[in-house]
C-alpha cells in the first residue's frame, strides 16, 4: 500500500496526509459488516506500523510512530466505550 511508503516522507505534509488516510482506512474497515473483514485490516495496520518503527529511513519513525498512536488511541478508546 503505497500510504506505507507516505508515512515515510521527509516532507511532514506528506506524511500527516498518509497518517490520517490510513487512519481513515483502517476505521471504514472496521465498521465492514463482513465477520472476515473485521480486524484484518487494523492487525495488518498495526503489524506494518510496528515494524515501521524499526526502519532505517530518515523520517520513518516518526511518520510511522503517529499513525501507530492515532490507531492504538482510537481503537483502545473505542474498545473502552464498549465496557
């Protein structure tokens, strides 16, 4: 997904858009009313993200870093509402 590759910019424009598209995605996703569909996209989401952390590209970790909290924060807060 070329969004991966956004998150890795060095223009912070770029970036930000990437974040919040994936955000965007990954939350249309899970509101799919295919039982197969739920969760796939946010375990991949989560899997690249966390990965991302790790690479060697100038500005990778911080793009990726805020799509993984936008992601974890919204989910967990919404996960929170469900007790």
């Amino acid at each position: 997904m070329e969004l991966y590759t956004e998150l890795a910019s060095n223009d912070a424009d770029q970036r930000l858009k990437a974040a919040n598209e994936l955000i965007r995605k990954v939350v249309a996703a899970s509101k799919s009313t295919e039982p197969a569909e739920q969760g796939l996209d946010l375990a991949y989401a989560l899997k690249r993200l966390t990965k991302g952390l790790s690479s060697d590209r100038e500005s990778a970790r911080l793009g990726f870093s805020i799509a993984l909290t936008e992601v974890s924060t919204l989910f967990f807060i919404v996960a929170l509402s469900l007790c």
